[in-house]
C-alpha cells in the first residue's frame, strides 16, 4: 500500500518531497519519505508523536537540510540552505513552538524583517500598524495591532502566527498543529482562513492530531509512522479508525475510558477566588476520585484560575480549603506542600528547561522529600523512577540525557506529564493535557488520569476540545468573562449546553 | 510494515537503559590547553632555545597566580549559569583584603588599624574577609531578586562602590605587617590547595545536590523553575552570596600572599573570571556551564600569559590577544547555543 493510491487527478504537483532522509545522532527521523501536495487542496499529514511530521516540514521550510531526497516546487528541484531561502522560494511555516518575540507589538512581530520604512529608513509606525490592520481586516482578527505579545494568551499568540505566515502570501503554507491551543471558536475561524487561501490555489500543509478536523478540513491524507512514509489518499476514501490503524499499527480502543469510581470526602475547595481584573468570585469544590472539568473560550479565565489555585499569580481574594483547612498560597513551592500539581498550558514558556536533558526536566519537581538527603540528590532512584516513567508513558527518546529540545513536541508534552505525576500529588490539575499529544498516547494518558481519580485523586482538568472534558469529567464548570456561568453534571453534558454557557454573559442562570 | 516500524527503536534499545554519556564540551576546551600548551613549547625552542612546559617553577608560579582568579571564577560560574552576571567580584576582593588585612597586623606595628586586636589567630582574619564578601554578595543578589533590576547594572554599582569602600577604609592606605600566622594561609602551594578545593566542592554541589539542580533550571528557564516549586529569589540570593563569598576568600589569599592589603588588588579579576568562566564552555544565556570547564579556562588564561611572559612579549600585546581570546571563547558559546536551538525553536 502505497504510492498508486496516490490522489492523482492532476499530474501538475505544487510541491513534492521524493525519498526524504534525515537522522540526528541515536535517531532516524526520516527515512525514504515522500510527500506530494496538489494546488488548491489542503493535506493533512498524521503520524504518533515523533514519527517524523515536523522533520519534514522543517526540512520543505528550509530548516534542516536533508541528509537524502529532494525537494521539489512545481516540478523544479529546490535547494534551501536556511529558512529565508523557503520564504523567498514561496513556502511560510507556522511551527508547532510559538516563536514570537514577547516585548514587541503584534504587528511588528508579523513584519520583522520586513517592516515599512519612511524616508528616513526608519521603521514607519503609522504604515505598520495599517497594514496589520488590513491584513487582519481580510483574516476577520479583532486585536489591536499595536498590543505587546507577551499580554495575549496562548491562542492569541497563534492566531498571530497565522497572520504572520499568511501575510508571506506564499504559495505553500505549512501549519504544525496550529490548533492545538484553540478553542472551537477559533479553529473555524481558522477554516475559513485556510478555505479563502485553499480557494487562491495556495497549497496547505496541515499537521494535526484531531481526527475530526481532519475530516472537515483535508483534501488529501498522508499518513507517517516511525519516519517511514505509510499512505496516502484522499480524506473522503478513508474512515478515521483506517487513519488510526495505519498511525498507530495496531487498533486503538475505546477513547474516553472513563470509570466510575467511588467519590470520598472534599479535598479542595474554593470560596468566591478572585484575581483583581481577571476573574471573580469563583467557588467550587473537587472531592477526592473525582474529575472536574474547566471549560469556556479562551480568554474565559480558565487558565487563570489553576494559574491561582497554584500560586503562580496569587489570589486578591477569597479562600482556598485543602481536606478542610484554609490554606494561603502565594507560590507555587506552597501549593506543591499542599499536595498540588499544575501541568501549565504553555510548555515552552511556564514547562521546559529546552537546554537541560529529559531526566533533568522529569525530576526538578520531585528533588525534596524522599529523593534527597541533605541536600544530596538520590540520583540512582531518581533514574530508575524517570526511566519507569519513560516507558510508562512511552516517551520516544534515545536516552534520558538527550536534550528535551531534541524530542518531538508531543513527547515533550509527556515528559512534563510524568514530572508531575512523579510528585503523586492529591490534587492534580491539568490544563490542556494532551495538547499535541497523539490518539493512541491520548486514550493512555486519559486512562491514567482516571485510574489516578479512582486511588483517590482529585483532578481538575481544562481542555479547549469538548469532547475530551465531556468524556472525562464528572462535572463541568463552564466560565465567560472571568464569571462561572453554570456547573454542569456528567449526565446532563452535552455540546450544545456548555457552548451556552461559555458564550453568553447571561448563562448565569445555572449558577 | 512491521519491518519499516524500526530503524528508530533499534537505536533506543540499544542505547536506552544504558545511558550512554556524550562527549562533554570540557573535552574540546582540554585540547585547547594542551594545544595552546604546545605551542608556546614550540615557540620557545624557536625563540629562547629553551622549554616552556620543562621548567616546574614556572609551571608552579603559573598556577599560583591563577589559583586566586580561579577561585573567584568558580563564584562567577555559578552566577553565569543561573543567567546572570558578577561585575563586583574584582572589587569585593580589594575590600575583602583590606579587611582581612586590617584583622591581621601584628603588634609589632605602630600604626595598625586596630590597635586593639593585633595577633589575632589567622582564621579571624579570614573568617572577616569571607563575611565581608558574603555579605557584598548577599546585597548584589537582593538587589537583584526582590527589585528586578539586572545583574549587570547590580554588580555594576557593587563594583564602583566596593572599590570605593576598600579605599575609604583607610583612606587609601595600605594595610600591612601581617603576622607570619596569616601569611601562612597564601605561602607556598597553599592557594592552590585551596583552589582546588573550592572546584572539588562545587564541581560536588553542582552535579550532585538539589542546588546545583535548581541553578541549572533557573538559568534554563526562571519561569519554569518558579512553576516547578523552586524558590527562584531565594536561591538566587543564595547563589550570589556564595559568588561573594568566594571573592572574600580570594581577597583573604591575596592579601596573605602579598603581605598587606591593597585597595587596589584585584583590578579587572571579574574580567579575568568571567572570561575563565566563558572560555569554559560556560553559556553566558545561562542554563550550562561547568566548574571543571572553569578550571581549564583559567589554566588557559594562565598559560597565556605564564607564555608570553617566557616569550618576552610587551604586556600591551598580551592584553591585546587576551580580548582577541575572550571574544573568541563568546563567539564559540554563541555557536553552540544556536546549534542547540536550532533543533526545536
Ligand atoms: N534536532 C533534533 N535532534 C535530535 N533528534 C531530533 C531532532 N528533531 C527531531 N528529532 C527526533 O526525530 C523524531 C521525529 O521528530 P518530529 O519532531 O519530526 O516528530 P513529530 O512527528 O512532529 O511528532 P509530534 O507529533 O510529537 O510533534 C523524534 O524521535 C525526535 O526525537
Ligand atoms: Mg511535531
């Protein structure tokens, strides 16, 4: 199974990879892959975490320079030895890593290296912040182009990233798991982007680990396993448990494991929590087995409330209660003391040490109680603990003392699952826990945080993808505007409910 | 298929439980030395008709000059790596000797600072000259954690000012007549006993303990760090103190060696550190370094001028090359760090 199923109604491709290699030391990424886009469609490429999608497109990008193959625009054989090569050649990529400068405005962000200049040869502001305009006019954007970075959330910053890539007007645009951090809401306003460039003729690349968007977005279907080229056809030949059996190459059961398990007594609890200018009176309680979801838009607070319960920015106002007694944290050192643990959403900004080795990344939360003695590091158990974790969590990696910035962004993810876990907190919260994370390690990672529920975890989650807080919460708390608009119980969930909530100010009726 | 699964897995089974170390950068700046080492060698059968590296009492004055330099380093280093910087080092040292002097004059002196305490036991001199420098350092590292303002500009007005101090103590007088029990401390190979010493014990502290740890992490990524339970200020603080600490120690040591004490010891040492720390390996974005990095990079400052001193080479000519050097060693850091984020940005 392989290349003559190649979609193939025009023989004109836009862009074509023909037996790609690339290995770095201890791993082959890529090994005789090939890739062919045609105009005006948009190819969804799949593939576990680290099977090599990223390698590919950062070498079509110009970004790492291939040991073998070639790549090829309109028939033409390229040779990029840097990144500006590709943009200049007509290809933008948005990466899978925000890549953004925080202390600068959206739009210089957007123009670097390109901004207008005035008579002088200075940096024209008046003319960078219209073109931004324009440029977000066309995207239908509402934010203010002359905003510092650093004060978006995490979607915003994407959705930055891609104006940033569509504002190349390139004819290739490769976008790495841009949904990654977007809620429903923007990831349609991003369709109907990708359809107006799909519409122009351009040729999108997309990488995505969400079957669904798969099916309502893609044209054309690569599928990679283990740096190896697997298939490819056309989305509407092909069922997602095909796509998932030809990832994964075995089948993937069932996807919300979710049991029910005996709810003991309340071990957090939370009175009318206030962050000034950020949210407001929030109050709800986690008993012990059970899992709370987070939802709402982004933007809803979501975020800000674990950042608060974690003592990342300390609460203004109200009460925190753990197993009933009034605990006042203001660092996250304390919330850990308290039996806490925070997988923050940002794992570039507020998870990685990019610099320092897988094992260095597992353990820095876990170097006090048990694992050292005075101040002396128990690295012998240590290592043997991050190496069960690694292959618990089935961490792709040569080694542990591989640079973390080396492995692909999903196996990253997991080894910021595993430091956490490694503190066997009581009261885990998990925000965006799967985030790049693949379908088959996803259903793992959601059966393990239920079988932490059941030993009597308290687990609060956030997830931008309804399904996910759906399947596995046994309530959800939904926010707008910093505000808890409604709590709803597992039984009465449903889509079309907790969209209500999250997007009228007025769904308070519930509250 | 099952065959195409696993080029990549046959490579994690067999370098996965074992874990294999990589060649460190102390290697690479190893060579350097010996090559450097090499040189001069050879340039000196050319130039002196004699050998460079055969002489074991210039090979002992090398390492005794840069013993004081090497340990205030080795502070340094770990400010380095936690992704600041130590400007005052230099200058904590002057004012660490004076002290440590003034706390060591004997009574046969007429005009010792404190009449009172003369003949004092050597560890109080030097036990004054490691607070007075723990102290410097506890005040660059408040400074910095709990007002935000940078470390260049903290260290900076702790380099003016503490140069100024060591000169307003005795208003610009030399302190001297030292017991022959303090001139102990800094007489013979004693500093560099010490010297390596202080390397064996934070080269320890560094791989080996939970501060070591969290330095690393913190110069990383402060935010993460601070995510993951660490206390960033307070170990800051405490990073910067030991920084100053050291600079006591190495003002202790000058001052024994010397015999009195000098406010103008020491002038341009956080220069000479924090090069050695560099040439090292240590990235001045923080996150990496090492202490045995630190020590070859001061042997390799050392040699240089030990060498161009054998050679006859004008001083201007060896400050020249020396900055050629420096530059040389930041250029190479900055190499390196865009090849490790190269990978994934
Ligand atoms: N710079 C690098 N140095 C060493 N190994 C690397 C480097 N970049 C990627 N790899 C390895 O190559 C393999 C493929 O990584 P890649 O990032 O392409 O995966 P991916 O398919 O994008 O995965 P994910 O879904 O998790 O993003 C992984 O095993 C990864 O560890
Ligand atoms: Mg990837």
């Amino acid at each position: 199974m392989s290349a003559e199923n190649t979609p193939s109604d025009t023989n004109e491709y836009l862009l074509e990879v023909v037996n790609a290699r690339k290995t770095f030391p201890g791993v082959v990424a890529l090994d005789g892959v090939q890739l062919k886009i045609r105009p005006g469609t948009v190819h969804a490429l799949m593939g576990e975490n680290g099977a090599g999608k990223s390698t590919l497109m950062k070498i079509i990008a110009g970004v790492y320079i291939p040991d073998e193959g070639e790549v090829r625009l309109r028939g033409k054989p390229l040779t990029l030895t840097g990144p500006l090569d590709a943009l200049e050649a007509g290809i933008a990529m948005i990466h899978q890593e925000l890549n953004l400068m925080p202390f600068m405005t959206i739009a210089e962000n957007i123009w670097i290296r390109r901004e207008p200049l005035n008579a002088f040869g200075l940096v024209d502001h008046r003319a960078l912040h219209d073109k931004t305009q324009a440029l977000f006019e066309r995207l239908g954007i509402t934010m203010d182009p002359d905003m510092e970075v650093r004060h978006l959330t995490i979607a915003g910053r994407q959705m930055v990233e891609i104006a940033k890539a569509v504002s190349y007007e390139s004819d290739v645009l490769i976008m790495d798991e841009p949904t990654s951090a977007l809620t429903d809401r923007e990831v349609e306003h991003l369709f109907r982007i990708i359809n107006d460039l799909r519409a122009q003729g351009k040729g999108i690349v997309y990488i995505t680990h969400k079957m669904d968007e798969v099916f309502t977005v893609a044209d054309d279907i690569s599928v990679f396993r283990d740096g190896q080229f697997i298939h490819c056809a056309k989305a509407s030949d092909m069922t997602s448990d095909e796509i998932i059996k030809l990832m994964v190459g075995r089948e993937v059961t069932q996807m919300f494991p979710k049991e029910t398990v005996p709810i003991g007594d309340v071990v957090l609890s939370v009175r009318n929590l206030s962050l000034e200018g950020v949210f407001t009176d929030v109050s709800f309680d986690v008993r012990a087995g059970e899992i709370v979801g987070l939802a709402g838009l982004v933007g809803s607070g979501r975020t800000n409330v674990a950042e608060t319960l974690f003592g990342v920015t300390p609460a203004t106002s109200g009460e925190i209660k753990v197993n009933g007694t009034s605990v006042a944290i203001t660092s996250p050192h304390q919330a850990m003391v308290n039996g806490m643990a925070l997988l923050t959403e940002d794992r570039k900004e507020t998870g990685l040490f990019l610099d320092l080795s897988v094992l260095e990344n597992m353990e820095i939360a876990v170097l006090r109680d048990g694992y050292t003695r005075s101040g002396f590091v128990s690295q012998g158990v240590l290592d043997d603990q991050c190496e069960s974790m690694k292959s618990l969590l089935k961490v792709k990696t040569p080694n542990l003392d591989e640079r973390i910035g080396n492995l692909s962004g999903g196996n990253q993810q997991k080894v910021l699952i595993g430091r956490w876990l490694l503190t066997k907190p009581k009261i885990l919260i998990l925000d965006e826990p799967t985030r790049g994370i693949d379908v088959g390690a996803k259903a793992e990672i959601h059966r393990m945080v239920t079988k932490l529920a059941s030993e009597g975890v308290a687990v609060i989650m956030i997830s931008s993808e309804l399904p996910e807080v759906m399947g596995m919460s046994d309530r959800i708390l939904v926010m707008h505007g910093g505000r808890v608009t409604g709590v709803v119980p597992r039984e009465e969930a449903s889509q079309v409910r907790i969209m209500e909530l999250a997007s009228s100010p007025m769904g308070a009726d519930a509250a | 298929m099952s065959t195409a699964t696993d080029t990549t897995k046959a490579v994690e089974e067999t370098t996965g439980k074992k874990r294999k170390k990589k060649v460190p950068t102390e290697v690479s700046i190893l060579l350097v030395l010996v090559g450097i080492s090499l040189l001069f060698e050879a340039l000196g059968w050319i130039v002196r008709g004699d050998s460079f590296l055969l002489n074991p009492q210039r090979l002992l004055i090398m390492i005794l000059q840069m013993s004081i330099i090497g340990i205030i380093a080795i502070g340094v280093t770990q400010v380095i790596i936690t992704g600041g910087i130590d400007l005052s080092s230099g200058s904590v040292l002057a004012l660490a000797a004076m002290v440590t002097a003034s706390f060591a004059q004997s009574s046969d002196y007429m005009r010792a600072v404190y009449p009172a305490l003369t003949d004092l036991p050597w560890i109080i001199p030097l036990a004054a000259g490691l607070l007075v420098g723990a102290l410097a350092g506890l005040i660059n590292g408040s400074l910095i954690s709990l007002t935000m303002i940078p470390p260049f500009i903290a260290t900076l007005g702790m380099m003016v000012s503490a140069r100024g101090l060591a000169r307003a103590y005795t208003d610009g007088q030399p302190v001297s007549m030292l017991t022959p029990d303090f001139m102990w401390l800094g007489s013979g190979a004693n500093p560099v006993i010490i010297f390596l010493a202080v390397a064996a014990i934070f080269h320890i502290a560094l791989k080996y303990t939970r501060y070591g740890k969290y330095t690393y992490a913190i110069g990383a990524n402060p935010q993460a760090a601070r995510v993951s339970g660490i206390n960033v200020r307070r170990h800051l603080i405490v990073v910067y103190a030991i920084a100053g600490l050291l600079a006591g120690l190495g003002g202790a040591i000058a001052a024994s060696r010397a015999g009195t004490g000098q406010a103008g010891m020491g002038l341009m040492y956080e220069l000479d550190a924090i090069a050695a720390a560099v040439i090292g390996g240590t990235s001045l974005a923080g996150g990496v370094g090492r202490v045995t990095g630190t020590v070859i990079g001061a042997l390799i400052l050392g040699v240089m001028l030990s060498g161009f001193t054998f050679l006859g080479v004008d001083a201007y000519y060896q400050d020249i090359v020396k900055g050629v050097i420096i530059v040389a060693a930041v250029i190479a850091d900055q190499y390196r760090q865009r090849k490790r984020s190269k990978a994934k940005t």
